[in-house]
C-alpha cells in the first residue's frame, strides 16, 4: 500500500485482499500444472509419432524389398 496515502484499509478489506491474492496464486498454480501436463503429452504424442514414422518407413522399405523379390519370380 502507498504509505502516503491518508486512507487506511479495514480489516476486513485486508482479509479480502489475502483471499483474492490466495485464489490468484492458487489458479496460478493450476495454470502452470495444467501447462506443464500438456507440455509432457505433446512430447509423448511427438516421440509417439516418431516411432510410427520411423516403423512406417521400415514396413515400406520392407514391402518395397518383397515387391523387387516378386519381379524375380
């Protein structure tokens, strides 16, 4: 508070302001858990994806390989 203002807040105001600046810091850190969960799925769906990728490319190598085999035949 300003230690020149001539105001002075009651104790109740003080209360509220403890609550509002309570709940802030509680929907705070909410925001941070919800944000940092979303973060570690996002890297698990990247790693995921990855993994498919990288599979779909040795099943198309794979599969290529068998077609080359099938010309011989």
């Amino acid at each position: 508070m300003d230690n020149d203002s001539s105001e002075t807040l009651s104790p109740e105001e003080i209360v509220a302001i403890r609550r509002q600046l309570a709940e802030g810091q509680s929907l705070l850190r909410e925001t941070v858990d919800r944000l940092r969960q979303s973060q570690e799925e996002n890297e698990l769906m990247t790693r995921r994806r990855e993994e498919l990728e990288s599979r779909l490319s040795t099943l198309e190598a794979e599969y290529e390989e068998l077609l080359g085999e099938r010309e011989f035949f």
